[in-house]
C-alpha cells in the first residue's frame, strides 16, 4: 500500500487519511476516489476463508474497535419472509386487504399493492422484474391465488437474467439442500413453492428465458434463503434479503458483531459490538438471544441444519446467568428439614441428556424438563394477555418457585413488569411505594446484567435493553425526589443520567423512523430533563 504518508496517486503529501482502515492517506478527496477501485480490496477489514465444517465464513484481517464499520453492502435480493407472508405490497411491503372494494392493483399484474405511485413498485429494480413474468398468467391475481412465499424465490430465480454476478454470488450460498429434502414437511412446503411458480408463470415462458427453471434449482434457493437471509423489521412490514458478505457471518449466541439496515435500500451495515482482535471469527445471531440453550439450540438445528457448540451453548449455567436454569425440588443433603439450594442443569450438551441439581441427588429427564417448559411458556402467553401488575407479580413469585430467579422465563415477565410499575392504572410512579419503587429498580438492573453478559455490546437486543435503561432511570429519577438531602439526589440522579448516555449509546447508529431511534429521541429528551434537574441543583457543572 506504499508509504502511508504519500498519495499512491500522485505521490504528493497525503492528508486525507482512509476512514475505514487509517493505512493509506491522499492529497485530495478526488484522488481519494480515483484509487477507491484499487483500494476497496485492501481497505476490506476481513478475509473469506473456508472449511470443511464451517464452509465460507468471514475474519477480521485486523483489531478493530467496537462500533468500527466491517460491511456496508446491498443486498444481493429481497423480498417477502418465505413463512407466513400476508397480503402485502410488493414494493414497500405494508400489508394490504385483498377484500378492500377500494383495493389497488398493479396495473400490469394485477397484484395488491398499496399504490400505483409506490416507489417500490415502479422502481425498474424492485417489482418490475418478477411483475414480467407474472404479468403472463393475470388469472391467477384475479382469482386471489397469491402465494407471497413464492415471491422471494422468484425474484432470486430471475437474477440469471436480471444480473449474472449477484446470481453466481447467490449460487455460492449454503443452501442444505440435502439435509432439507429429508425433512418431509419442509420438503412439501418448497414443493406447493416451486409447484406455483411453475405450473402457473415458468411454464408459459419461453423456453431459454432462464437457463435454469427447474424444480431442483428452486428447492437450492429456498435453502439459501432459509439459512442466509437476514429479517429486515420496516415499520410497515418484515423484509428478508441476502446479502454476498454478510450473509457468510457464522452463528455465534454471544455474537461479536450488530447489524443496522437502511430503510430505503436495505443497505446493511455491519459494525462491531465489542473489540475484535485479528484473526477472530465475525459471527452474528440467527435465533433469539433471550431463548435458553435448548431452545436455541433446537430452532437453530430445525431452520440453519445445524448444532452450537459456542461458549454460551457449551456451558450450562450459559456464562452463569442461569437463564435455562431450575430450581431443585429436592431436600437439603446437610438438613433433610430445609429445601435443596441447587440448580438443576443439564449434565451435558447433548439434547436427550438428563438435568441433575448441582448440589443434591436429584434428577430430571430431558422429556421432563421439555414439558415442564412447553407448559410453563404456555401459562407465561397466558399471563402476557392484559397483563396487569398483580397479575403478574403473582404468576412471578409462582415462577420463582420453579425456575432461577433469572430463567428466561421470568426474564420475559420481569421485563413486562418494570414498564406496568409506574402505567399500571393505581401504579403510577408518585404513587409506588417505597418497597414498589425499589423492588422496580432491583428488577431493571437484574435484567441489565443478564443483558450485559449475553449481549455484552448491546449489540443485538438495544430495544430491550434500551426500555430497561429508561424505566431504571425513571425509577431512580422518582427515588431522588424523595430523597432527603442533596448527596443522596446526586448519587441517584447522576446513576439516571449514566444509565440514559448509555443508551443513547447503545441506539446511535439506528436509522431514521426506526423504533430504535423513537426510543433514542425518548432517552434524548430525558437526558436533557435529568441534566437540567441536576444543574437546578448546582450538583453539576455544566
């Protein structure tokens, strides 16, 4: 890369110095983009490699600090989820009613859509290229027969035409094909799938359209969809997309890196969450972080084909936050008068092996402890609908009974229970009482440091973390004006003033019209009114 000191374009002093990798500088901003085409291939921050149980996955090639910038990339394609797509339209994806006398149809297709000036649906990159092809069979739109599964797929099929390279970097993907064909109720749904597609737009194609319109091919790009695509939350609907570098990040449940989508394109930026050393793995999360091991671990083994065994997975108090953790309902060894103080924990990492208490002889089967859990989540769906605060601090303390105090469980109904302390109609925050108060505070900081060791960077559930951040400082904000002197509001009002600059932090680099960055403005506007509260009280310097 040469002297970083001396334009590799014009060799004069260079003092506009690379953002992304600080090892090139230039003269000018001009000849900083002339050498962008030579540079972009150095600058990268990571290396593909691959192996055989990995396949392709992604390094950084250098440290790099949290919030440091790894992929910004489009997508290779998007489009509707492939499970449970409603009537939506197909260019900005807000849902539709397909029984609306008013209802909008592409003029060409004649499917639902929210408008013909849509920008997604005009767009000659967006809906017009599968609008083509189903624009050849309109009896299908006008007999209702919409299968918005199939659209994803065709869009990914029309690459071979629509752009060769995106189609040859789709092709690269891990699709599991094999494994997939296995699983008959997967392998039936692919089939309705490509049967749609088919019978009703491939088939009144040309021959030669596409070079390849086959069943198999389409069973291929419903697997990399399955296993690559990244779920994109829009605000009017849900999007999935693959992406050529983003989607080779392994699964890791205490993922090193965090992801934001630029709502107009879909651009995604990857950052890091916390400091990467060189030579680490980028991972990101393909299930849900709050979820115990064996739940995790299942819905990974059911939809990406394949095991975790990464240092959250393999060890069983899950870093010691016992979020899958029981209580023993056993006796104490020392005192037979007094229950058993122990855990009960799964012996190993295997799926069938026995939960045995880590301080008494008592054991449970892995059937048990599925049951256990089937109906425990059964009743805690139950207990979500019209929560109400003694709704819920009653099924807790019944929870509590059962389960750690931070199972994951009672993490879910605790963080219900620290919004309804201070909205619950006779629990408004004056009106808490002092043990009310406290009891709020002490959940939201349990919460936080489940969230701190499982998301260390916050990285990957800000939104939960970001409501816990603010109900504390709300809670703290209440406590210190009670309190009697001003070290006391000092010490509470400064511990809400951190934990909200946390927050914002955490939310920074959310997009526009985000719910993230709704609740940024709120930590925002709350962060003024906590520092103007402090300076009233001379207890800061401004």
């Amino acid at each position: 890369m040469g002297d970083k000191g001396v334009c590799p374009v014009c060799k004069k002093e260079g003092v506009h110095t690379c953002s992304a990798c600080k090892s090139v500088a230039y003269c000018s901003k001009e000849h900083q983009k002339d050498h962008w085409k030579t540079h972009k291939l150095q600058c990268r921050s990571f290396d593909i490699k691959s192996s055989k149980d990995l396949g392709r996955y992604i390094v950084s090639n250098r440290d790099l600090t949290r919030d440091s910038t790894i992929i910004s990339e489009n997508p290779l394609v998007f489009g509707p989820k492939m499970a449970g797509a409603g009537p939506q339209c197909l260019g900005c994806y807000q849902p539709v009613d397909p029984g609306d006398p008013k209802l909008v149809r592409c003029p060409r297709c004649k499917w639902p859509v929210c408008s013909n000036t849509c920008f997604g649906v005009i767009h000659k990159d967006h809906h017009l290229p599968e609008c083509l092809v189903l624009c050849n069979n309109t009896d299908v739109a006008e007999a209702g027969n919409f299968m918005y599964e199939a659209i994803f797929p065709l869009r990914c099929l029309l690459l071979q035409k629509k752009n060769p390279r995106k189609w040859q970097q789709l092709l690269s993907l891990e699709s599991h094909v094999d494994e997939r064909k296995k699983d008959r109720d997967v392998f039936q749904d692919v089939e309705k799938i490509a049967s749609y597609i088919c019978d009703n737009f491939l088939e009144v194609l040309d021959k030669g359209s596409l070079p390849d319109m086959s069943r198999r091919i389409i069973h291929f790009i419903c697997g990399v969809i399955e296993v690559n695509s990244l779920e994109i939350t829009t605000g009017r609907g849900e999007v999935h997309a693959l992406y050529p570098s983003a989607s080779l990040m392994e699964h890791n449940c205490m993922p090193n890196t965090k992801h934001y989508f630029q709502l107009d394109d879909f651009k995604i930026n990857v950052l890091a969450a916390t400091d990467i050393k060189k030579g680490d793995n980028l991972s990101t999360m393909y299930t849900h972080i709050l979820w115990g091991t064996q739940a995790r671990r299942d819905h990974l083994k059911a939809t990406k084909y394949f095991t975790c065994h990464c240092r959250r997975c393999s060890d069983p108090t899950e870093l010691g936050t016992h979020l899958s953790s029981l209580k023993c309902i056993g006796v104490n060894p020392s005192d037979v008068t007094c229950p058993c103080s122990g855990q009960i924990l799964p012996s190993s990492a295997d799926e069938n092996t026995d939960w045995k208490c880590d301080l008494c002889p008592v054991t449970l089967t892995s059937s048990h402890v599925a049951d256990l859990m089937s109906r425990i989540s059964a009743d805690v769906d139950e207990s979500m609908e019209n929560p109400t605060v003694s709704k819920l601090e009653h099924f807790l303390t019944k929870l509590e009974k059962l389960l750690h105090r931070n199972h994951y469980h009672c993490f879910m109904v605790k963080h219900s229970l620290i919004q309804l302390y201070g909205r619950d109609p006779g629990y408004s925050l004056n009106n808490l009482t002092e043990a009310q108060l406290d009891k709020k505070i002490e959940m939201c900081k349990e919460l936080l440091s489940v969230i701190d060791v499982i998301d260390p960077g916050h990285g990957r559930i800000a939104l939960y973390s970001s409501v816990v951040q603010i109900e504390l400082q709300s809670a703290l904000q209440e406590k210190s004006r009670r309190a009697d002197s001003d070290l006391e509001k000092d010490r509470l009002l400064t511990e809400a003033k951190v934990q909200l600059e946390n927050c914002v932090r955490d939310l920074i680099h959310e997009p526009p019209f985000s719910p993230g960055a709704s609740m940024s403005n709120l930590a925002k506007s709350h962060l003024i009114a906590v520092t103007q509260e402090l300076k009233k009280f001379k207890i800061i310097e401004l």
